[in-house]
C-alpha cells in the first residue's frame, strides 16, 4: 500500500485527509483531486504534470516501512 498526506508535501498544511492506493498514478490521481478541490489556492495554474512532479518525492511505501 502507498500512501500520500497533504502533512507530507506541506507540513504547515491543517489536513489530515492522506491519499491511499497500490500504484504512484492512483496516488497521484486522488491527491490531485483533493488538492483541486480543497486546496485550490495552492495548485491554482499548476498543470496535472506539474502537481505530479511535486508530489511524486513525497509517496510513501507503507509494506516497505513495515
């Protein structure tokens, strides 16, 4: 299992809401739908590549921390 907070991109973020899933790409898609819809100020002009490469460093692969 993968997982992605909005603590993990933005520590100075107050959400709790953490994107999980078994591949990068469905991460990275309901991270960038959340961002959208929540943090629209912060991705506001960003292209979907452009929050993908911002993202991707921070995905963590929770079976390999165990």
């Amino acid at each position: 299992m993968k997982t992605l907070a909005c603590k993990d991109i933005d520590p100075s973020v107050a959400c709790d809401y953490k994107a999980m899933g078994s591949t990068d790409e469905e991460i990275l898609q309901n991270m960038a739908t959340h961002a959208k819809e929540v943090h629209a100020d912060k991705v506001t002009g960003m292209t979907d590549e452009q929050m993908a490469e911002m993202m991707r460093p921070h995905i963590k692969d929770e079976e390999a921390a165990m």
